[in-house]
C-alpha cells in the first residue's frame, strides 16, 4: 500500500481531525513523541472511507513543505463536491470540479489548497 506521509509544525492532530471529518475517515494510531512538553504527535495514521489512508507527524524536516499532491478518487460527483466543499473550509478551491479533457472516461475532478498548504485533486 502507497500511503502519503504529511509533515505539521505542532498541529498534526487538528490536520487529521478535519481530514477525518472530510474523508469520512477514522483514527487508526496516534502516537506522542516521549518526553515533550508540547505533546506533539510523533506518528498518526488515518484510514479513509473509501480505502487508502494517510500517515503523518509534527516532525518537521525543514521550513518548507515537500511538493506533494495528493489524489482522491471518490466513488461519485456528488461525494467528490462534499469533499470538495468540506476541504476548502479555510482554504482555497484552486480549480472547480470540471469534467476531464480526452481521452478521459468522463469523469471529473477538482483541485482545492488546504488550510494546512497541502493541495488536493479530488476526483470522481
């Protein structure tokens, strides 16, 4: 299984609560680095509704962000908007949900940047 890994700086645990509330999803392991007075998660791992999951911590390798982008397939347009709407609470919706060009099976997709500055293509 390919699984995503996002770094926080001190709000992972917020990150994963509204990714939850967004993707349906459920908390599998949430655990704290030793001995830190800022309770900073050391490791979390989220399961999604739709299968698949993310994982990820408040350890920080530098200042800025690694060029990720993270795809979603969802099982249906209406599900995608839901996701859509609850991602860009926020954030931005950086492209909105729009049929794929050709040769595409017809399906469509959307791009929203995240309150965390993570960007996500969401697609049904």
């Amino acid at each position: 299984m390919v699984m995503p890994y996002l770094h926080f700086n001190g709000n992972c645990e917020e990150a994963f609560n509204f990714y939850a509330k967004c993707f349906e999803g459920s908390a599998v392991h949430i655990s704290r680095m030793h001995n830190d007075p800022n309770n900073n998660v050391m490791h979390a791992e989220l399961r999604l509704a739709e299968g698949g999951g993310i994982a990820g911590s408040d350890w920080k390798y530098s200042d800025e962000k690694a060029g990720i982008q993270i795809l979603v397939l969802l099982p249906s347009r209406e599900r995608a908007e839901k996701v859509i709407s609850l991602l860009s609470e926020g954030g931005t919706v950086v492209k909105a949900f729009a049929p794929h060009p050709p040769p595409d099976d017809g399906g469509g997709g959307s791009e929203v940047l995240d309150k965390y500055g993570y960007t996500w293509f969401i697609c049904a």
